[in-house]
C-alpha cells in the first residue's frame, strides 16, 4: 500500500499539516503558501493535528494526521473515514518525535504548559508573567478534560447532523427515482392517450368525409335528374317547335287546319309543365371546425359539416315587445334563424346586425343588446331612453330578415301620481262633471256612487283625475270641502 499524497503536489509524503479547513498539506506545500498561523511546533508534531489538546497516540496512514487516542477512535467511527487505516505511533518511525514538547513562539526556550482561558491558547511560564498576568490560567493536564468534553458534545453534535444529512440525502435519491418512476409512467399514459386521440381523430375524419361524399352523391343525383327531366323537355319542345316550323313554311292551308289542334295541344302541354328555373340544389357545404360533433372513440371531437345555410328571407321575429315599448324599461324581442327549407337553424355564430331609430330625432338611438343563445335564436334587448315612434332595423349577414324593418311605439314611463282624491263626481259634486282633483285635472264623467242611496256608507269609489277607481272603507259622498278631501298616493299610468 503506497502512502499518503499531497493533495496539493500530490508527491507521497508523511508529515501532514491540518488546516483550519480540515484538508492536510505536506510542510514543503504549507511553507510555500506562507507562515501557519499558530505557535509553531519543535521537530514534529507531538500533538493531536485534531483536537490540539491530546498527546499523538496515532497516526492515519491514509490522511497523514496525527491523532489522540479519542482522535483515533473518532477516526475509525466515522463513515468518511472509517476506511482509513490508523496506526499507532509507537509502531512508526515517527514516535522518536512524538514526545517532543511544544515552545512558545514568543520564548522559544520554554515550553508550552498552560492554557490561557481569556486568550483561548496554550502559553508558557514568561506568558503568564507577562502580557497574560491578568488573565485566568491553568496547566493543560488540569483544562484538558473539560475542553475535550466540550469537543466530544461538539463532534456528537456534528455526527448527528452527519446522520440527517445522510437521511435527506437518501430521501433526496429516493425521489429522484419515483420522479424518473412517475414520469415514465406520465409520458406512457400521454402516448396512450396521443395515440387514441389520433385514431379518434381519424375516425372522425373518415366519418367527415364519407358523409361529404353522401352529400356531394345526393345533390349530383338530384342534378341528373333535373338535368334529365329539363333534356326530355327541351327535346319536346325542340321537336315541336321544329314540327310546328315545319308545318307554318312548307305545309299547305289545309294542312295547317288539319293538324292545328294536334300541334296546338302538344306545343301547349309542354308551356304548361311547371320546372324550376334554377337548379334544384346549391353548393352550399360548409365545414365549421369549431362546431362539437360528440364522442369518437371516448374522445370529444370536433368540426361538422354544415348542410344548411341561413336564409335571412327566412328568418322570423317574436316577442310581445315587438312593437310597443315602455320609456326607460328593458324590452325586447327574438330572432329565430331558419334555413332556405324554412327549417330552424340550430346553432348559433351568425352575424346578426340591430339598429334602433328614433323617426322624429335623429340624434335619439338605442344601443340594443344581441345575446347569440348558440341554438339559433338570438334575444335582442334595448332600454329607450325617449318615447315616440322608433324604426327597428334586424339584418342577418347583411340582409333584412322577415319583417324588418318595422315601427317601434315607445310610450311614457310610469310615475307616481300625488293628489287628493275626491269621491265620485255624483256625490262630490252633485253630478257636476267639470270637477277637478287637488292636481289640477279634470274629473271624468259618469255615475260611480255609492249606490245605496244614503251618505255614509262604505264601500264608495273614489275616482282619479286619470280615471283609475279606487276603493275606500269611507263613503265622502258630501261635497267636497278642506275636511273631506283626503291625500292619497297612487300611480297611474299617464
């Protein structure tokens, strides 16, 4: 077994230095980097290069240290350095140095015996006599034990910390491999998923097409056969008209009149088939991607193709607030989307186009409000800020739907009407319909008494200047006076 190396020059050497951060260099290497610092030690190192307090019992042979016999025992626990191969000194050639004493730096003629307590360092007799005369000294045989405790608790302390980082440092491998465990595992599951959401995907596209091409067969069938019909008819015609040219050039009087009523009825049986005069079908065949198809495969998809195409001629408009509105009320009407069969479109995302005008200002508009219900109907509410007659205007991709535009009446808000109310204009007045309520306004005629042919009692109706009944539990059927009249809240609709 070769010896220790200096990490520093890595030449194999055997004295060793130990540093303040506990790695070791050969003197040669220390002397380089400059004075150590501490008193300097006679010949070799005669104490512990640890605990600098027991005397060299033992040497490492991998470390190059010297060690106190707890040093050593210390040594050989360690999990670090429980592989080190620890000799005792007395079986190397280093042993003849180990007994050497340690001098004092500053006396080099004496030995260093005591422990300045103050200074934390070994002095010697002419120290305590000097510049540490004041301070609390002891021989090291006396200090060493309790300082050594003091180490002991220290390195108990250090082990343990030793043994929780060793623990985290487990935990910290443990979950680096459930990490690696779990995300194989993760990236398994989203092949899995990827490769389902392909064939879903696939499938849908498959079932896209083949309906595309259902379509596209069912709309060129129906050509052929409006193709076929209006051939057959044109080849009618052609033949008639050819017979009937024919006939008028080259055909004799009498041929003529013979053959008129033949030729009159074929040429007016061929004008009188009804065909259309467009083709019976469009290429209105749209794909929305956006459109949600349902499940494939487990999987939700989407895009459509979309067959029916908005026919704002078609398109119809409901609501009781259709035409009549209330001056600072929320009102509103529907928009119901058809197709060009008339049949209801049931999806939204059309671009649906409110204007609301007053006729009479031109500055006066409703802002109106378009909520798309994603089912083919869409629900516009507006608030009309003055009353009067507005125009409505309801466009679907630019064209006006069914009914549109059309004449908006908004009337007066409702207020709160506060007035004295009188009885009837028979027993208030004596009939006299030009009565007039503490309002100001004229009472209207008719006869609403008590109808029971005597005064006070109760049940009688009181009317409103703006004609509204209301009940009373007392009949006023004097005329009216200061004392009579009675002030009552009601709101009426003006």
């Amino acid at each position: 077994m070769s010896g220790p190396r200096c990490p520093q020059c890595a030449q194999p050497c055997v004295s060793l230095r130990l540093l303040p951060c506990l790695h070791s260099l050969c003197e040669p290497c220390l002397r380089r980097l400059g004075p150590p610092e501490g008193p300097p030690r006679a010949g070799a190192a005669a104490g512990c290069d640890l605990c600098a307090d027991g005397a060299a019992a033992g040497r490492c042979l991998t470390c190059g240290v010297r060690l106190c016999r707890f040093c050593c025992r210390a040594h050989r626990r360690q999990k670090k350095t429980a592989s080190h191969a620890v000799t005792e000194l007395e079986n190397t050639k280093d042993w003849s140095q180990a007994g050497k004493p340690l001098l004092c730096p500053s006396h080099p003629t004496e030995e260093l015996r005591l422990f300045c307590e103050q200074c934390d360092q070994l002095v010697c007799q002419d120290c305590v006599l000097g510049r540490h005369c004041q301070h609390p000294c002891d021989f090291t045989g006396n200090v060493i034990h309790r300082h050594g405790n003091a180490l002991r608790e220290l390195l108990r302390n250090t082990q343990q910390h030793m043994d929780t980082v060793e623990d985290v440092l487990s935990q910290v491998d443990d979950m680096g491999s459930a990490i690696c465990s779990r995300a194989e595992a993760v990236a398994a599951e989203i092949c899995l998923f990827a490769r389902g959401y392909v064939k879903a995907v696939e499938e849908h596209r498959d079932r896209l097409l083949k309906q595309l091409e259902d379509l596209k067969v069912q709309k060129e069938n129906l050509l052929h056969l409006q193709k076929a019909q209006l051939q057959q008819l044109l080849l009618d015609m052609r033949t008639g008209v050819e017979f009937m040219e024919h006939l008028l050039m080259s055909g004799s009087d009498v041929d003529i009149l013979v053959t008129k009523g033949v030729v009159s009825s074929r040429l007016t049986k061929l004008n009188n088939i009804a065909y259309s005069t467009h083709p019976s079908v469009d290429d209105r065949i749209q794909f929305s991607p956006h459109e949600r198809a349902g499940q494939c495969c487990g999987y939700e998809v989407f895009g459509a193709i979309l067959n029916k195409v908005v026919d704002p001629a078609r398109c119809t408009l409901h609501g009781e607030d259709l035409h009549s509105a209330r001056q600072n009320q929320l009102s509103g009407f529907t928009l119901l989307c058809k197709d060009t069969t008339g049949e209801r479109i049931g999806r939204g995302g059309e671009a649906v186009w409110v204007t609301i005008s007053h006729k009479d200002k031109r500055d006066c508009a409703v802002k109106p409000t378009v909520c798309d219900n994603g089912d083919g109907t869409y629900c516009i509410s507006y608030s009309p800020e003055e009353p009067g007659l507005y125009a409505v205007c309801v466009c679907v991709k630019g064209q006006h739907v069914q009914g549109s535009p059309f004449t908006l009446v908004v009337k007066h808000k409702f207020r709160e009407h506060q007035g004295v109310f009188h009885c009837c204009t028979f027993c208030s007045s004596g009939g006299q319909k030009a009565a007039r309520c503490a309002c100001g306004g004229t009472m209207p005629g008719g006869y609403q008494g008590c109808g029971h042919g005597h005064k006070g009692h109760p049940g009688c109706h009181h009317w409103s200047c703006c004609g509204q009944v209301k009940e009373s539990s007392e009949c006023l059927c004097e005329p009216p006076s200061d004392a009579s009249q009675r002030s009552l809240l009601r709101t009426v609709a003006l």
